[in-house]
C-alpha cells in the first residue's frame, strides 16, 4: 500500500481550486458534495462551474494564480493545463503544508481523489494509485451495480439508534 486510504471532514472547510474548466468542475461538484467552503481562482471560470458554485459559501475570483489565495486552505486543487503553473501550486502549497492535488500528475499529489460509490452515508472509494484509473473506475461501476441505493437508507437508520444500541 503506498498510499494510506482517509476520509477526509471538509463540511465548512476552505478548499482551494485553481483553474475553472472541466476538470475544476468535476473536481468541485465532488468537493461541494463533501459540504467544501469552495474558492475558485482562474481568469476565466466556466459557465457549469459558476451555476455550482453561485451560493454565498462558495467564493469565484476571476484572476490570475496568487500565492496569498491559499491562506486558510484545508486542500488544495491544481486544475490548469499549464504545466508550469501547476508546479508553482504545488511547491507553494508544499512550502505552506498544505496537503495538494494536482490532477493528472500522482507525483505532484499528497493525496489522490478515488473513484467513490456513494450510499451517503456509506463511502467507498477505490483507487490505483494512479497506475489505472479506468480499472478503478471499472470496479467503481460493477461494485455500483452490486450494492443497492437503499444500503444508504439502511445505515442512517441504524445510526438513528446507535447511541441507544451503545447504551444498552
């Protein structure tokens, strides 16, 4: 195992995503899923991504990269397709100790984003540590197919009793 699997609390934590196309969305959606105080900062942010993002926790900033911007950071998110720039995030990012993901590139990331069944409140995330990302996503799709939505249900039940169960 060469990366340790966690989960991660960010309900009402800074994230930081720097770029604002298709890949900062996919990256965004997952986050404001988890409950992420999200900003954003790129020169030009797309259409989808501002529609997710339009609430007052979420923050866009139309501008170019700037170190100061990771300031109160949990995570952080390099999701440009300029190479050099995104080695400027993750060196900056690393000076600060911020944990970093910068997509696409596993020897530039702290931490890697898996392929997720979610049964919220049941999580599993599968990776390949980036070794083959569509296999993960494969075993994503079959393990989908195998656990029923209701499992979600199921477990928010049972947490409804939990602390009685514990008592007793």
């Amino acid at each position: 195992m060469n990366t340790f699997p966690l989960f991660f609390k960010l309900e009402d934590r800074k994230v930081l995503i720097v770029g604002g196309g298709d890949v900062a969305l996919r990256k965004a959606d997952l986050l404001s899923r988890a409950g992420a105080s999200i900003t954003v900062v790129a020169t030009d942010i797309c259409d989808e991504l501002q529609a997710l993002l339009q609430d007052d926790k979420h923050q866009l900033i139309y501008e170019q990269y700037n170190k100061k911007y990771m300031a109160g950071a949990r995570v952080i998110i390099a999701g440009t397709d300029d190479e050099a720039l995104n080695h400027q995030i993750h060196a900056d990012a690393t000076e600060l100790n911020i944990p970093v993901n910068v997509v696409d590139t596993p020897p530039l990331c702290d931490f890697i984003f898996p392929a997720i069944v979610d049964r919220n409140p049941i999580v599993i995330g599968i990776s390949s540590n980036g070794k083959a990302p569509v296999l993960a996503r494969l075993l994503r799709a079959r393990l989908e197919t195998l656990i029923p939505q209701g499992y979600g249900k199921l477990a928010k039940l049972a947490g409804d009793f939990r602390a009685e169960v514990k008592t007793k």
